[in-house]
C-alpha cells in the first residue's frame, strides 16, 4: 500500500498508480474507500483518490503530488485539509510599499 501514488476512476475500473507501475483493476472507487486505510487515502475528487503520504502540497484546488496535480472536487473541499497535519506554511507576504523608503 505505501507504493500507491493516486487511484483513477476508469467507469468500473480504476487505474491504479503506484511509484514504479501502473494497473487497471476491476473495482470501483467506492470499493477502494472500503478497504484503504482512511489515515493513509483520502478521496479528493469524484475521480480519484490519493496517498496521504505522497501529497508534496496542496491548496483550495489541487492536490500536487510528484508528477501529477489532481483537481480538488467542490464536495471534497475539507475533507484534505481535516486528514492532513500542516507543519509549515508558505511564509507570508510583505507589502511591497513597506520595503521602500519615501522621501
């Protein structure tokens, strides 16, 4: 399981990518939420579900996650940001007039 990159739903097959391969396999993502562990998978899309632990970042729209940025679904929105411990953030933004000095 810790191979697996992302789950692609493929009608009633998934694509399954993982870090050396890829497969189809006949079963639904429904199924594969089922059986995943829900600490390690979390679905970020009607069409895919990714590892945890593969995520790079992610923001209010994608997930980015080596190689590949997956589209976050409006459902699943807070669903990422609930499993997902945050240890550091993008450092935040100086105002650029508070750099210059005006004569």
């Amino acid at each position: 399981m810790h191979n697996i990159v992302y789950i692609e739903a493929r009608k009633n097959y998934t694509r399954l990518v993982m870090t050396d391969r890829s497969a189809m396999v006949l079963i639904t993502l429904k199924q594969w939420e089922s059986i995943l562990p829900q600490t390690l998978f979390c679905r970020v899309h009607r069409g895919y579900i990714v590892s945890i632990e593969r995520i790079i970042s992610f923001d209010n729209k994608f997930v980015y996650l080596p190689g590949m940025n997956i589209a976050i679904g409006e459902q699943y929105k807070d669903e990422l940001p609930s499993k997902v411990k945050i240890i550091a953030s993008e450092a935040p933004k100086k105002e650029v007039l508070s750099d210059l000095e005006i004569c």
